[in-house]
C-alpha cells in the first residue's frame, strides 16, 4: 500500500485520467474530490462489496448457461 500525505487543495494522480484532490479535513473526516472519465464506475467500498455480493448471488444457481441458449438458433 502506498501512503501520501497531503494538503487541502492537493491532489494525486493515478494513471493519465484519474486524479484525487483532497478538498477539505475536519477533524478524522476527509472530503475527497474525484476527477475521472464518466466510463470509470466509483463507488464506496461498502457498496461496491455489496453489488459484487449481489452479482454473485444473482448467478449462484446458474450451473451451466449454455442450458440457457437455444439450440436451434440459424446463422
């Protein structure tokens, strides 16, 4: 894990299109400010555990989709 310290007003650069800024402290709370392509899903962690919870539950009974397709689809 990389630790940076910064500022309010500074910001980190992740690849060539995601930049974080630290946009205010208060107390133990930081406020971030997210600057990415509108293709590039962000979440909060808990909720993107959650939708991963739910993807995986949502084909947990799904043994084998092949079952699903037709078979006597024409080219």
């Amino acid at each position: 894990m990389l630790i940076l310290n910064r500022k309010p007003g500074e910001a980190i650069q992740i690849g060539e299109n995601i930049e974080l800024v630290v946009v205010s402290l208060a107390g133990e709370q930081v406020k971030l400010g997210i600057n990415a392509p509108r293709h590039i899903d962000i979440h909060r962690k808990e909720i993107y555990l959650s939708i991963q919870e739910e993807n995986n539950a949502a084909t947990k009974h799904v043994e084998d989709l092949s079952k699903l397709l037709p078979t006597n689809v024409k080219k």
